[in-house]
C-alpha cells in the first residue's frame, strides 16, 4: 500500500497530542505527503511561554505514552499484551509547549482591480463583495486541490489523523513548596485559562486535559492542603474534576505505567464523544440535500461543480471515518459501502472523462474506500466477504476503465493488478487472522498451526453457492499473484515502441500529449521510466518480482507447499538468471534437486525445466558434479546427451570430480535389475539368475559406456562383478540381447577387490559387454554355486562409469519390482515371462544340502508310563551314493527340572561321558547322547539302543535325534539329518487311602502283674508300651491305556516319629484271583499295621510316613512289544498322605461277633481303652431301637485305672434278617463331659450317626 498516500488507506486512531513534554523529532512530528494549505500562513497557533518539564519522572512518563502509540501494531489487535493499554488504540504525539492547528477557512479570492475609471468610481461607491468562505481543502474554495469538482483529498484525513487532535494533554509543574504554592498556583490558573481560550478561539471541539507533575521537595507531601489547592484550581479554570489530575511526588515505575494507563482510560470516552460530534456536524450537513454554495462560482466554460452525489459520497466517506476514529466498525463499513456504491453510480464515476485527471483522482477514492471495506469485513471475521469485495472491485475497475479509461492491455492495469493483490496480502498480514496472518502464527511457535484458507463461516447459507476461490487463502497466494501481474506488466512494458521511451524533455509538446492519452499512468510510471532507453535507468521490473515471489515463497515453506515452494524456487531462479546472477539462481535451485518433489509425482514437463535451469546455472559456476547429477537423468528432450561429452564445455581439471547417485533419488538414465530363477536353492548346487540393464535414455542420446557392475548381496552369496569387455564389439543396435557370463575367482590383475557388507566375501569375477545404446537393453545370465546355507537377497547394484574426465557410480538399493520378468531366448527372438507372483524374486532362501540317511524310530510306543524302563530301537539307513562319516546326537527336550536321562543301552550304569559335558545347562549331561558311528558304506543300516530311565513325574518330552555327516568326496560341507518324535509319559495308578483301627488282642499291661522278661539282662531293648491295630485300605485305579500285570503290592514304611516302631503286613487282596487290571478298573486290598510304643509312658502321637509300591508289567500284546517288555517288572512308588495316631487319647472300639449257638444273635463288645496316667469315669447308655433287641446294662458306669482297658458285652437280636442295624451306645466321660465317638473294627461300617452291625440273612 506505499503507492497509495498513507492517509487515505491507514486504519485511523484517535489523536492525542502531548504538550508540555519534550517535543518529538522532526522527522515524526508531522505526516509524509502534500503539506496541508495556509498551515503556516494562516492556521492558529498555540503558544505557551511555560517551558517543558524535564526530570526523570517526566521523561518516563513521556516515554510510557509514547509505547502507547498504536500506529504500528496491527490494527485488529485481538491479543493485546500486557505492556499496552487494553483499550482503543491511539496516535500519540508530543509537541512541547506551542501548536499549529490548520486553519478553518480559507482566504477569500482577490478582488478583481477595475479595468475603467468608471468602474474605480463605481467601486468607491459600492462596498466591497462578500464570500462564504469555506475549508482551504474543500471543492468550494477556488485555491482548493479539488475546487471546483474534485470529490475529496488525502489532506482531509490528514487533517483529522495528523493535525487536530481528540485531546489535548497539558502538563505543568506542581509546586510543593508552601512558601511559593500561592504564587505558583496564580500562574497555572492565568497559563491555563489563557490556553483554554487559544483551543477555543480556533474553532476545534479538542478536549482539554491538564496533567501535574508534583516537584521534588523536602518539605513533604501534605494531601488535605494539597486537594485543596487542585481544587482552587479545578474553579478557577472552569474544569472537571476528571480533566485535571496530579502525578504525586516520588512515583515508582509500575505506578507511572498504570497512572499511564488510567490516564487513557480516563480519555477514551471523551474522544469517543468529541469523534460523534464530528460525525453528527457531518451528517446534518448530508441530510441537508443540497449542495453548499462554494466561495465563488467557477470560470464560464470550465467544468460545473461538484454533483449532490459527490457530495454525498465525502459525507459518507467522512461519517466512515469518524466512525473508524471511534473503532466502531460495523458503522464504518457501512459508510464506506455507502459512499462506495455511490461513488460508482451513475452521476459520479460515470460522468467523470477518462482524460481528466478527476478520473484518476476518483479510481483513488475508490481503491482508498475497496481499502477500508476490505479491512473492516476482516476486522469483523467476514474473510469470505472481504475476498468478494476485493474481486467486486477489481471487475467494476476494469469495466469502468474499459468503458471510460485507457483499456487494460497496457502496463498501466497490471501494475494496478500487481498493487492490487499486494494490498490484500498487506490486509490479510495486519488482520492478525490466526493461522493466515504471518504476525500471529510466527507467535505461535508450531508450523502446523499454519493454515493454507480460513475455513468458511458458520452462517453461510445453504443455498449460497461456495467457490475456492472465494475463501481466504494466506498471504503467498496474493503476492504470486501479484508476481504474476508484474511479470505481465514487464512483457507490456518491454513492447512499448522506442520513440515512446524518449525522456518529456527531448519530445515536442504533441507527441507528449499523444503518450498522456495512450498510456495509463495511475499509480504507475511515465513510460520513459517504466521502459527506459539503453542506458537510462528506470523502473526495476526484476526486483519487485523477485520481492514479491521471495515473500511468497516463505509462506508457503511455513505451510509445507513443498510443490508450490518448489515452482516458485524455480520462477525464483529464472528471475536471477535473466538478470545474470548466476550464484543466487544456483543457491537457489541446488538444495532443491536431490528432494524434489515433482520427480515421485512424474511430472516430466516441471522436471525437465527444472533440471535445465539448474544445468545451465551449473555450467555458469562451473560445478562439475552437478552437470553430471543433471545430465544423467535425461529430461531435456531437445538436448544431444552424451554422458562422456557433459563436461567438454570446462576446463580440465587435475583431480577428477566424482559424483555417487542413489537411484532412488533420481530418475536414472539407466535402470538395473536382479531376478532369481528360484525362491530356494541349495548349498553345493549351482543357483541362476538375472541381471538385466536398461537405457532410459532419449533416442537422440550416445551409448553409455559402463565400465563396471557390481552386484551386493545380503547374506550368504558372494558378490558379483561385471567388468567391461574391451575385446567384444560393442551391441548397441538390437533392441535386447541375453548373454551367459562365465564367473570366476578374483585374480591379482583385478583392479579391485569387491567385498560383501555382510559377511566379507570377495566377489566372483565376470566379463561381458556393458556399453548401453539409447533405449536398449541387454539381459546377463550369471550360475554361482552357494557354500553357505541361509537368507540371501540383493542389497544393490551399482552402474561405474570410469571417463578420463570423471568417476560416476550410479547404486540401486531399492530392487522391489511390481512385476518381475525372466527374459529367455525364442525362435521367434527374445521373449520374456512374468515370473515370482508370489514371491519376491530379489530373494532366495539357500537351503542347506538336503540329507539322504534316514533315521526312523520302529518299537516307539505312543505311550510310556512313569518309573518304566523305556528301551528305543534308533535305525540309521544310508541312502547317499555314496560313503559317509557320521555321527549321532540324540537330545531330550522337556522341563529342566526333570529327572528323566537318556543313556546308550551297552553304557547303562557307567558313569556320564565326559563327551557330553558339552551340553547346555539347562538341558544337562543326562539330555544328551552322542556316539561316532563311522563311516557308513552306500545303503548300510546301523542299529543303536537308547534307554530312557528316571521319569518320576507324568510330562511330555521330545526327542531329537540328529545325524551329522559327511560324504568322503567332501568333507567341508556338514550335512544334517534331524528326526523328531514326541514321548508322553503318564502315571499308570492313582489310589486313594482309608486308615482304620483295629482292636489288638492281646492284654494291656497292669500294675499288678511283673513281666518276667523285665528281670533278664537284654542287651537290645525291647519295646514295652502299649499297642494298637491299624488297617490301611487302597482302592488302586488304572490310567493305562493298556491291561497291566500287578505281581505285587507292598506297603513300606517311610519314617515313624514319636518313639514308636511298627511291623505291617502283607497284602490282603479283595479278589485274590484277579492279577491283571484293565483300564480304569479298581483294585481293593488292605495291610494291618501293629504300632508299638518303645516306653509305657509315652505318650506322644505317632506320626506315620508310608508308600505304596507296585510291581506290574506290561502284557506285551501289541505290535511294538517285545519278549523283554513283556518280562520287564517296573516299580511305580505311590505317595500316602501322612497318618498321625493321637496314642495317649480314649478311645471306643467296638467289635462284633455272631453266635455260633442261635442264629441271628450278634455278641456286640464296645473294648474302653485309657492309655492316659488318669483315673477317668465314663457314663454308658444303651439306646433302645425297634430294629433289634438287646440285653446287657442299660446304662452303666465304667471305671478305668490308668493303662487299663475294659470290655462290655451287649447281645443283639435283629428284628429281621440281611439287614444292617445301628446300635447307639453313649459313652461320656464324667470328668471332661465330652462324648466318645464309637469306631467300628472289622467287618462293620460307620457314618455320622454311629457303628453298622450287618446281620447275615437265612440260609
């Protein structure tokens, strides 16, 4: 917007002028621009003869209003920062004491002198002619710019922005001093009075305001006298109390701050009034209708005065201003849209003639209202609005200069078009519009918060059609623009004929009248300047492109446009060629190139401008590298490439540039790749694939000659090496040829010796032809034989070219094809076949060599069972054609902690193998078995024995066995056969336990009877306690799978605690036939155990640690049994839940006997056994039952001495027979009153209610 004058286009501000204060310097004391009429001569003044306050304090103060300035900060200040005042903005200036004001009206016009004597007598008689006199600046005063029909001047803003001030802030010194104060205070009120009536006496509504500044003084600060003081002066000056205020002495710096901003807080509602009376003058004058009669009325056969319309378009423009002044913008913009549709209607623009220069002076008015229109749509967030306001005006400008003016094909529009988008580009950066506007994103600190439009209001109708173009793009979209109209206007320009570019001065007066009427000069140069003559300087097209395509490429770097960044870069680069500098172009271009965007998106056309200018830069600064970088990409289709010849245009130089390109970088003049013939191949046996090598080149081109082709593999496969043939005729005619190259070992007259990144393989060496014509393509067939067994895949070509002039390496890294090709020859020429679908044919799994012993497993059983001795039968066939040395590992796999060991049937028994020591921790010594087998002739067998022993607990374990050999013919290649199989091994039994008593019939010792044992001399001990009976029942179940022989039972006793020793017995057997259990059947026996106490007087618990032990055997019925198997016994140990009998506890054990003599009778004995040192009493009680009737006591008291038992005999007889009776017998001892429970001995049953008697049927 420099083109424009300030005034008419800047946001407007109250005015505030400082006086009182140190006076601003020169250069910002008055605007830029015209000085405004009779200022000087005629504008009233005032003057003060106080001189200015000094000091600290007054100097802060100052400089604290000055910050206070919002002249530069952007004029939608949405987020205001703590330094600045938080309310409207304003236009501080400090004058020191006098003040020029403009004058109000201006001189009447000259009398004319009498041209007769007549006339001079006539003039004596008559008085002189009175004139309605009027603003110097206004279309009425014939000294005015825009007399007599001008519409309006940037003088009238300025008058208002720069001249008159809103308010006025007087400051004087307060004196402290109580000796001076009286005299002191006189002189304000006299100085202030005397100023009061200067302000008014010059016409101006100002509001006054004074300010005092306390002085220093020893004497103190007294606040009642001091009030009182302002008050007197407050009376005498006929101010209010807010126009009068005092800065009290020593005020810190955060108190002068916010004094500062009470003080324009204090303002803001009085310039806002004195702003709405300006308006309110303004618009009784509009509403008047009627045009006002100017000073003196112009010369006959000039043009007529100013219209009412026009008149109406300055009231308008003046009511938006005053608005604007008042930061009331929705007013504003409704003024201006006022005064603008007035402007442009028919009695106003219209009538204007495009050869006056009213014309132009009108299409400033109207850029000056589309200006602020504009700026209050984006103040409010109407930024879709504001982008059809800006497109409004530029389609009614060009109507009207097409209908009225001087056309738009001529420099003269697009210089206006250039303008014209750079002030939407100004707009949109001062809107301070988050996302868009550079101000506010840059504080944001995060370059995604960039926005490349505003999104479109949320009111935005329905049925209102929304175009792209019509929302708010960011800054750099409107200075392109306004690049692109500059370069147009420099193509205009550079047409203009050469007798037009002679300087006003060496051209007649018609000729020079003949360019004014041609040419569109608005806001534009003559055009001598805008196309100077050879030699003359003038307008610098070049610059102000370069300006605006530099700012708008920072915009769209910030948003990430990497494709329009990148096209700008280049309009960039053009520019600084055509000019000639070369660096900048160079600079400018040369980051590009490796990353540029428009070589993944194919844009050939782009690409290969780019890269022409790039070269052509390169040539200029004479980069070798990236002549050759350009070069090999081939994009110019005009151009003779010859990759050999690319620097024949620069010196020689003594060290040879060498240039390394990634092809995935670049678009390649030559492309490479590598296909295997198989997914899989094997060590020892040859492995094929394909390199095939194509031109890109233009049809135009040279051959390329490729001096070297190196192929780098990832895993196991060495290297391979293409060297050029000089001694074959180079092919570059046929379309695609396929050779077969013959690889061989590196030799000492290699130039190189190429190694493999991964595992440092040298590489194999082959010959072939390697110059490429244009658009060719040539197909090698390499056979290489793996040594090494693994993943292998290609990790990259690279293409050398080794020139007198330069070294180039070309490396393909990225080698996955969307579709993969294996070229072969024809009887109808070369072909080729899609190949790899499901594969990726830069990939080949190299298998080790495939083994052709056989192992095999043929007496495994599907299941083994725990505590068995497993023997496994291991058979070795030899089916290689030949000898073999082997040698056999076999490795058991299961938990750690197992105890299950594996062993060679003839080492069972010996100790473990030092040569299994090599094996894992985790597995152990017992895991593993190795054995050398020898050398094993061509179809041979060998037989091995393996046990496996020790599997204490049910789990599942695998068994690896591996042979490991090598054929005699080569003994550096390890070939492996592994077998596999999985062992389940299970428990065969599971029990369950009941421990029941039993009555012992033997006598308790007494106290009155002598063993007469006691009296010999024993040399062992013998146990002399007491007694008792227990009988262990197992119910034993199957979980084979299989029918078991079990030879035998044993109950052993593990551990006995409390001083006690115990004798068991055999086995009693529930069926004593049945020897063979099948799969989950039961198995019932019993074993008595006779528990003993060592001493009489123990009477600790007993504590009984036994196990079951069974002896079974397979039957050998199946196919894998043997003769072995079937006589092998195997122990399988059962645990016993612990058993603790309570030894010095009563008890009541009943027994049950039938009678011999009467059938049906039952003699019932309950045995009363007190093992305890006490005297214990029990109560006895018989219940009656109508199942049985009895005879014995009914009730009865048992005395018992210690270590006795006693015995008491019921006699039942069973109501009927084949029944079971319960007899309830209470037994409580007296002394505890605690009842025993009655426990049944043989051939009786209990549950919770008691003992049950079975009472045998009739025969």
């Amino acid at each position: 917007m420099d083109a424009y004058p300030e005034d008419y286009v800047v946001h407007n501000l109250p005015f505030i002028l400082l006086s009182g204060l140190e006076a601003d310097p020169p250069d910002k004391a008055g605007s830029s621009g015209p000085e405004y009429p009779l200022l000087d001569e005629k504008g009233p003044k005032i003057y003060s003869d106080f001189p200015p306050l000094s000091g600290p304090t007054a100097e802060e103060l100052r400089r604290n209003l000055l910050k206070e300035d919002a002249s530069e900060v952007p004029w939608d200040n949405r987020e205001p920062t703590s330094t600045r005042y938080s309310g409207i903005g304003y236009k501080i200036k400090s004058t020191g004491r006098s003040y020029r004001l403009p004058p109000r009206k201006a001189d009447p016009p000259p009398v004319s002198p009498p041209t007769s004597p007549t006339g001079e007598q006539q003039n004596d008689i008559h008085t002189a002619p009175s004139f309605v006199l009027h603003s110097p600046i206004s279309p009425l005063t014939p000294s005015s710019p825009t007399f007599p029909d001008g519409l309006l001047t940037p003088l009238w803003v300025t008058k208002h922005q720069n001249l008159v001030p809103a308010a006025v802030i007087n400051f004087f010194p307060f004196c402290l001093d109580p000796n001076m104060s009286s005299l002191r205070d006189n002189q304000l009120k006299i100085e202030i009075n005397g100023l009061k009536k200067e302000w008014s006496d010059s016409g101006y509504k100002t509001r006054f305001v004074v300010v005092l500044l306390s002085e220093e003084s020893t004497l103190g600060y007294n606040k009642e006298e001091t009030e009182e003081r302002i008050t007197s002066i407050r009376r005498a000056t006929s101010l209010d109390q807010k126009s009068v205020l005092l800065l009290p002495p020593d005020t810190t710096s955060a108190e002068l701050i916010e004094f500062t901003r009470s003080l324009l807080n204090m303002l803001q509602p009085l310039v806002v009034e004195y702003y709405r009376d300006l308006s309110k003058h303004a618009r009784r004058k509009r509403n008047r209708g009627a045009v006002p009669p100017p000073t003196a009325p112009p010369t006959s056969g000039t043009s007529q005065t100013l219209s009412l319309q026009g008149w109406n378009v300055r009231y308008e423009f003046k009511l938006g201003i005053f608005a604007e002044f008042r930061q009331e913008i929705d007013a504003a913009l409704r003024n201006y849209e006022s005064a603008y549709e007035t402007l442009f209607g028919q009695d106003v623009f219209e009538n204007i003639a495009g050869w006056n220069p009213r014309f132009n002076d009108a299409r400033l008015l109207s850029d000056a209202l589309a200006i602020r229109i504009i700026r209050c749509l984006l103040w409010t967030g109407q930024t879709r609005t504001a982008v059809r306001s800006w497109v409004n005006h530029r389609t009614r400008c060009r109507d009207i200069i097409n209908r009225r003016g001087k056309g738009t094909r001529n420099y003269g529009w697009e210089a206006w078009e250039a303008r014209w988008s750079m002030v939407m580009a100004q707009l949109i950066r001062q809107a301070n519009i988050p996302g868009i506007s550079d101000n506010t994103s840059s504080h944001q600190g995060d370059d995604d918060q960039y926005l490349i439009f505003v999104p479109p209001e949320k009111a935005t109708h329905v049925g209102d059609a929304l175009c792209p173009w019509e929302l708010l793009h960011h800054e750099g979209y409107w200075l392109y623009r306004s690049a692109k109209h500059a370069m147009t206007r420099r193509t205009l320009a550079e047409q203009i004929p050469d007798e037009d570019r002679i300087p006003p001065g060496q051209l007649p007066a018609s000729q020079i009248a003949n360019k004014t009427y041609m040419y569109d000069t608005y806001l534009a140069p003559e055009p001598y300047i805008e196309a100077p003559q050879p030699g003359s300087t003038g307008f610098d097209h070049s610059q102000q492109i370069l300006n605006a395509l530099r700012a708008a490429l920072e915009q769209f770097a910030k948003r990430k446009q990497f494709r329009k960044t990148e096209s700008l870069s280049l309009e960039i680069a053009e520019e600084y060629m055509r000019v000639g500098s070369w660096t900048e172009a160079y600079e400018t271009l040369r980051p590009l190139w490796p990353t540029l965007t428009w070589r993944q998106a194919g844009w050939w056309p782009l690409m290969e401008k780019f890269g022409w200018a790039l070269r052509e830069c390169a040539l200029h600064m004479q980069d070798s590298e990236m002549i050759l970088r350009v070069d090999w990409e081939l994009m110019n289709q005009g151009w003779h490439y010859s990759i050999h010849q690319s620097l024949r245009d620069l010196p020689i130089t003594e060290l040879k540039p060498s240039v390394a390109l990634k092809a995935e970088d670049v678009i390649s003049s030559l492309t490479a790749t590598f296909v295997f013939e198989k997914p899989e191949g094997n060590v020892g046996e040859p492995l094929m694939g394909q390199l095939t090598i194509a031109s890109l080149g233009q049809r135009s081109s040279d051959p390329i000659r490729l001096s070297e082709v190196k192929v780098v593999f990832e895993g196991c496969l060495r290297p391979l090496k293409l060297q050029s043939d000089q001694n074959v005729t180079a092919d570059i005619t046929t379309p695609c040829t396929i050779s077969s190259l013959t690889l061989r070992e590196p030799t000492s007259a290699d130039s190189t010796t190429l190694l493999s990144p991964s595992n440092g393989l040298t590489a194999l060496v082959g010959m072939g032809d390697l110059t490429m014509g244009p658009a060719q393509i040539k197909v090698f067939n390499l056979t290489c034989v793996p040594r090494e067994a693994g993943d292998s895949r290609v990790a990259s070509i690279t293409l050398l070219i080794e020139d007198e002039r330069f070294d180039l390496a070309c490396a393909i890294t990225d080698l996955a094809q969307r579709d993969s090709f294996w070229w072969q020859q024809t009887t109808n020429g070369v072909a080729r076949k899609r190949v790899g679908k499901d594969r990726d044919t830069c990939r080949s799994k190299i298998m080790p060599k495939p083994p052709k012993i056989r192992i095999s497993t043929p007496n495994i059983r599907a299941t083994y069972y725990t505590n068995e001795r497993a023997v496994l039968k291991l058979d070795i066939y030899n089916e290689e054609d030949e000898a073999a040395d082997v040698s056999a590992e076999v490795r058991l796999f299961g938990h750690p902690d197992s105890a299950a060991q594996i062993v060679w049937l003839d080492e069972e028994g010996e100790a473990i193998s030092p040569r299994s020591q090599d094996s894992s921790p985790i597995e152990g010594a017992r895991h593993v078995a190795k054995r050398s087998i020898g050398v094993m002739d061509r179809s041979s067998r060998q037989q091995l024995m393996l046990v496996l022993t020790d599997t204490l607990e049910p789990s599942t374990h695998e068994l690896q066995i591996t042979c490991v050999y090598n054929l005699l013919s080569d003994y550096q290649t390890p070939i492996i056969a592994t077998h596999r199989l999985a062992l389940s091994i299970i428990r065969p039994f599971e029990a369950n336990y009941d421990f029941l008593p039993r009555l012992h019939s033997e006598p308790w010792p007494d106290f009155f009877t002598i063993d007469d044992d006691l009296a010999e001399d024993e040399t062992a001990p013998k146990p002399r306690g007491l007694r008792q009976r227990w009988c262990l029942n197992s119910k034993i179940v199957s979980f084979a799978l299989e029918p078991l022989v079990i030879e035998k039972i044993t109950l052993v006793l593990l551990g006995l605690g409390g001083g006690a020793v115990c004798n068991i017995g055999s086995e009693i057997v529930a069926d004593p036939h049945a020897l063979e259990i099948r799969p989950e059947e039961l198995r019932e026996s019993s074993f008595l155990l006779e528990v003993q106490k060592l001493v009489l007087g123990d009477r600790r618990p007993t504590a009984l640690n036994l196990a079951l032990e069974i002896q079974w055997r397979r039957i050998g019925t199946d196919a894998a049994a043997s003769s072995a198997d079937s006589a092998t016994v195997t122990t399988t140990t059962l645990p016993i839940p612990r058993f603790v009998m309570p030894v010095g506890e009563p008890r009541v054990l009943a027994s049950a006997l039938a009678s011999e003599a009467i059938p049906g009778l039952i003699h019932l004995d309950y045995t009363l056994e007190n093992p305890s040192m006490h005297f214990l009493t029990f109560n006895l009680a018989m219940e009656a039952s109508e199942h049985f009737a009895f005879s014995g006591p009914k009730t009865a008291v048992v005395q018992l001495v210690p270590l006795s038992r006693h015995t008491v005999r019921y006699n039942l007889l069973a109501s009927k027979r084949g029944l079971w009776i319960q007899p309830q017998l209470n037994v409580v001892d007296t002394y505890f009153n605690k009842a025993l429970r009655v426990q049944p001995t043989e051939d009786m049953r209990s549950d919770k209610k008691g003992i049950l008697i079975w009472v045998d049927a009739d025969d």
